[in-house]
C-alpha cells in the first residue's frame, strides 16, 4: 500500500465525537466488550493527557516520516494524526516543530507506533501525543509510506474516521461504524461508574450495584478450595 495518499474521507459528526468526552477510555472498551484498547505500549507522553477526535491515519516507511510531513500539510481541525511507523522503528519520528504545524492546523493531538523527539518542549508545551518513548535520532525523508488507509497501532487495526480517544490510562478507538451504538452503552456505563463509586464510598461492596451483594463467594463456588 506504499505510495497512496487519499486526500477524501469520511469524518464522524462533530456531535458524535463530542458525545465521548469525559468518557474513560476503560469505560469506552468495557462497552465494546474489551475491545478497542491499543497496547500498554503506547504510552501518554506526560501525565493528563487527553485526546479526543478524527482518525487521520500514516503508514510510513520504517525510519522515514517524509509521509508525515505531507500529512501535515493535509489535516483538518478535530482531526488525530495516527501513525504506523512500521517494525523496526528507532527513530524520533515526531518532533517539536511538527507539534507546532499539527497545532496550527487545530490537530487534537498524535497517536503513534514510533517515538517522539524534542521531549522537553512536547512537554512543556503539552502538545498531546501517545507513542512508545523518545528517541533523539532523526528520521529519514525520502521513501513514501501512505496516507488515510487502514493501519496497526498498538495491535488493533484503525480506519480513517475511526474516533480516537486518550486519557492517561491510553487510547481507545471507536470504529466509525458502530460509534453511535457504543456512544450510548458507554455513556450509561460511565453513570453507573460514578454511581458505584459513590455506594463504595458509602459503604457498599465493589461491583454491588453490577452483580448484587455478595456475589464473589458464589461465583467463585467450584472452582476453589478455602482453608480456615
């Protein structure tokens, strides 16, 4: 797929990505039945990150952001720029002044299988970015990749338009398809979070408001032995 860059793609409704904010990404992949999570691997770049937003997807070469760079010259606001680096990467493949450009352009921030340079100023300037460390070497700038079609980060699979949220426990996407459906589970499921969280405090057991009190001896029945 090296060489296709695609400039249309279908973006979800504002509405709807706004729909997932202050949803825990937790809460988002308990709605999707554990799905959607991308790996411990990537990483939030500093403590309180928040990402919300557009997939707008780069497949680059390994070692080689040139794809980036073009990208850059074509994201809309709203929009997180999600990048496969390919195997093998070791290069600082995102850096400062690319965090300058993508901010101009109103980008939500940058999700990537590769690692960051210009640490100190990502982070002084708390340019959202999730990826799997720094590395100060830089990248090369002369093989194509491409752009706005389905890539691997983190072990799942991301589609331009998919919605992309991060918190500092990681990142979530919500495939484009289905983002309705899961917007309503998981917005029903947040309340109830809040709301086990207040019983806790209350005095009530974890999971009593999900399962009953209780409900661990019995679900437990059977598959252990307990010595006193």
């Amino acid at each position: 797929m090296y060489g296709h860059i695609y400039h249309n793609i279908k973006r979800p409704p504002k509405e709807l990505v706004q729909g997932f904010a202050g949803i825990w990404t937790a809460t988002i992949s308990d709605a999707m039945g554990r799905h959607g999570l991308m790996g411990p691997e990537i990483k939030p770049f500093f403590d309180g990150v928040r990402i919300l937003g557009s997939a707008f997807t780069v497949l680059n070469y390994p070692n080689d952001n040139i794809t980036t760079h073009k990208a850059l010259l074509m994201l809309q606001p709203g929009d997180v720029l999600v990048i496969d680096e390919g195997r093998g990467n070791t290069m600082g493949s995102f850096g400062h002044n690319m965090s300058l450009q993508a901010r101009n352009r109103g980008v939500a921030g940058v999700v990537t299988s590769g690692h960051a340079r210009d640490a100190r100023l990502l982070k002084e300037e708390k340019f959202p970015i999730y990826c799997l460390g720094s590395s100060p070497r830089m990248s090369q700038k002369s093989l194509p990749g491409a752009i706005n079609i389905p890539v691997h980060v983190g072990g799942i699979v991301i589609c331009p338009g998919d919605i992309v949220v991060g918190d500092d426990d990681g990142v979530v996407v919500v495939p484009l398809s289905i983002a309705e459906d899961v917007l309503k589970i998981a917005s029903e499921r947040q309340q109830m979070e809040y709301q086990q969280a207040k019983d806790i405090k209350d005095g009530k057991k974890p999971l009593e408001i999900v399962y009953g009190d209780n409900w661990v001896d019995p679900a437990l029945k059977g598959k252990v032995k307990e010595f006193f």
